[in-house]
C-alpha cells in the first residue's frame, strides 16, 4: 500500500514537469546569449538604453525610455483617433505565440506581457516611422535632437537578446499603416539601420526572388547584408577538414612573404579574394559599436542550424587571423582596408584577438579556398626565404642601408681586382 502512495506521488511530480515542459529548441527564434561566449564581452550584449522584448524588462537602469515608449503610444493613439483596446486585443491575440518564440522561461504574467508587446512593439514601429517622415515627429523630441541617443538606439535594437518576433511589429504596422505592406515596414527598418554597418552591401529592400523567414530585426538586418547565395560562390571547396583550410598567418607575416594587401571596391563585403599573390578585402569601418554589432549577430548564427548562413562568423575568423598586433591593424589601415573610427590601432586589435572567443565553427567554411591558396604561397620555398631574410637582415631602414652599402663595397672590390688583373 505505501509502494502505490510513493508510486502515485511520483506520477503526479512527473505529470506536472511534462505539463511545464518547454518546446523542442527548434521552435525559438529569440535567446539569450549562452554564459561562455557572454562571458567574454558582456556589455556587447547588454542594452545601453531601452529594453525591448521580455529578457531585460524591468532593469533600473533602462526605466527612463519607458516613459518615452507610453508617449510615443499617446502621441499615435491622438493622432489616429483610435482606442488603445483593439490594440490590446491584438496583441492578445497572440499573446501565446510571442511566448513560444523565447527560449527562456519568462517570469511575467499575461497583463504583463501584453502591454509589454504593445508598449515594445509600438514604440518601434513609430520610431521608424517618424524616422523616416520628421514631419511625425513632437517638436523637441530627445530621441531625435541627441546623436548620441540616436546612435545607442540603434545599437540596442540590434541585440540577440533585445527583440520581439518580426510578426507583432507587422501586426502592429498593419494597424497603423495599411494591412499587408510588410515590405514597406522593412524598408522603414533597412533605412533607419542603415549607417551602422560597418561595410558596403546594405540594400534598402530585401532580393524579392528569395523568401525568408525573418524572425525580428536582428534577423532582418543579417539576412538584408548577407549576400544572395547564388549570386556569391564559395573560393574553391569549402569543407574546413584540411590544416590549411584552418588559419592563415596575420597580415605582417603574409607581407613579410609577398603577399600585397589591396582595398577591394566592387563586390560585396563579404568578397575576399587571393590571386597572384594579391589579397583583396573590401574596406571595414571601425566604431563604437562595430565590435557589439559584430558580435551579436555571430551569436545569432550560432543558434541556426544551417551551416552556409554563418557568413558574419566566418568572416570574423578571417579577421581575427589577419589581425594579431595593433602593427597588422595599422598595415590593414595603410592599404585602406580598415577606416579605424576608435583611433587607437591596439584597441582595433583586442577587438579582434578575443571576437571568436568561445564561438563554434562548422566544417563548412565559406574561406576554406582562399586560406588554402593563401598557405600554399606561404609554404613555396622562395617565398619562405624571402620572408627570413626580410625578417632577419630587412627588419628596418639602418639593416637595409647597411646591406645596401655592403653590396656597394662589394662591387668596388669586384671592379678593382678586375682593373687589377687587366693592369
């Protein structure tokens, strides 16, 4: 008798934690950073100003843009003339498939929730729009009139962690603006993120012979500044088995065997090319912000499980290799391949050393060809040579005058024993 009692006390803890269970992961699109790759820069991932979505809402810190998303809600609501209930009802309306979009448990109740979707997703979609039309805009506007606050809107925005699914933002464009025009509501969002990639390759609409699933603005800035997969082919295999498809030297050594740095113009920022000897790289601008925009977006590829959408992650690592010491930041800088913002190069090159810290890669590798091509030159024994000697005996301008001269002298004495033996 006390067996069955135990017995059914173990069903009922077992029922309950089934009934608590959380969805397979491959239904989130919305996580918070895991503890090793946070642990290496958190502030990378942490909000500056505003929360948005449910895993920062509530810090103290962050409180004073609250006040701004409730008079963003005010300002459109007497504009429009409408009631704040049908936005409600909306919003909870999908209430539940918000929830499942989040991998972490989430600790507020249903009101609670809901007016944060309202709050959070309105204030957004009125941001872009008074953004794109200023004439929307309340006369003395701090989000506006302050570039500072500008420019950490952006930034915070961009967080793995800091989003709402793409589709309560549609849902509530739909109600402000006319319904099903979502691609008018990403064009609003393209233009208004548009100056902080730190390279060419923004387009302002998405390729429309390609459909995407686009999971929140994080999600549609990466696929926006992502190349079309057709249209940009791997150099040469990109299975990442091989030693050489791994790492390449950083750019002072790859100089000290021939290799030439050039800036590359055309082409998409992703594009690195490696041909006679000649390593082209389309131009980086490094800023502020660069380093947090960089990282989450990598954290965003580490959650998706295909392999050929990893182009931020491998193009970091490409970076990270070429870039061991404030002299290779300051060799990229020369050749006009990084615009260096933060203006001091060892900074730039702290940035790098530590970006792929904790970061999984797969063995698909969009550069594995171009590291291989780049470590066969490296490897050719001529170029080994010169190398050694460029390190050894042409490390500065005193040892190149100085074996200039000895060649001289050398010839001298050439020249006068012949005149010697002629006389």
């Amino acid at each position: 008798m006390q067996k069955n009692e135990q017995a059914e006390h173990i069903c009922i803890s077992v029922s309950e934690k089934l009934a608590h269970l959380m969805p397979l992961p491959s239904q989130f699109s919305i996580f918070r950073v895991h503890d090793e790759l946070r642990k290496v820069n958190e502030k990378a991932y942490e909000p500056y100003i505003i929360a948005i979505g449910p895993y920062h809402h509530g810090k103290a810190n962050l409180m004073m843009m609250e006040e701004h998303k409730l008079r963003y809600l005010k300002f459109y609501l007497e504009g429009k003339h409408h009631n704040v209930q049908r936005y409600i009802v909306a919003m909870q309306a999908l209430e539940e498939e918000t929830r499942r979009c989040y991998a972490e448990p989430v600790s507020l109740d249903s009101n609670e929730f809901v007016e944060m979707m309202l709050l959070d997703g309105c204030f957004i979609v009125e941001l872009l729009r008074k953004f794109q039309m200023p004439h929307l805009r309340e006369k003395n506007d701090p989000i506006f009139a302050m570039d500072w606050i500008r420019n950490s809107f952006r930034r915070d925005l961009l967080l793995f962690e800091n989003q709402l699914p793409f589709f309560v933002l549609c849902k509530l464009f739909d109600m402000i603006e006319v319904p099903n025009q979502h691609h008018i509501f990403s064009y609003l969002a393209l233009r208004y993120f548009g100056n902080i990639l730190p390279g060419h390759g923004y387009r302002e609409k998405l390729d429309g012979g390609l459909q995407y699933k686009i999971n929140h603005l994080l999600g549609l800035v990466h696929i926006n500044w992502l190349p079309s997969f057709s249209a940009l082919k791997p150099d040469g295999d990109v299975a990442n088995k091989k030693e050489d498809r791994r790492f390449i030297p950083c750019a002072t050594k790859l100089r000290e065997v021939g290799i030439k740095f050039e800036k590359m113009q055309e082409g998409n920022f992703f594009d690195i090319k490696f041909k006679n000897g000649v390593m082209r790289i389309s131009p980086l601008t490094i800023e502020d912000r660069t380093e947090s925009f960089f990282r989450n977006l990598v954290a965003y590829e580490q959650y998706s499980d295909n392999n050929q959408f990893k182009f931020v992650t491998d193009y970091v690592k490409v970076m990270d290799c070429l870039i061991n010491s404030p002299k290779d930041v300051e060799l990229l800088c020369h050749h006009g391949i990084i615009d260096n913002w933060m203006g001091d190069a060892e900074v730039v090159s702290a940035i790098f050393n530590k970006i792929t810290d904790s970061v999984s890669f797969d063995n698909y590798f969009h550069y594995a060809g171009v590291f291989e091509k780049v470590n066969m030159h490296c490897s050719k024994r001529w170029n080994q040579w010169m190398a050694k000697l460029r390190r050894n005996y042409l490390n500065s301008p005193w040892a190149i005058i100085s074996i200039f001269a000895a060649f001289v002298l050398l010839v001298f004495t050439f020249l006068q024993t012949v005149f010697t033996i002629k006389s």
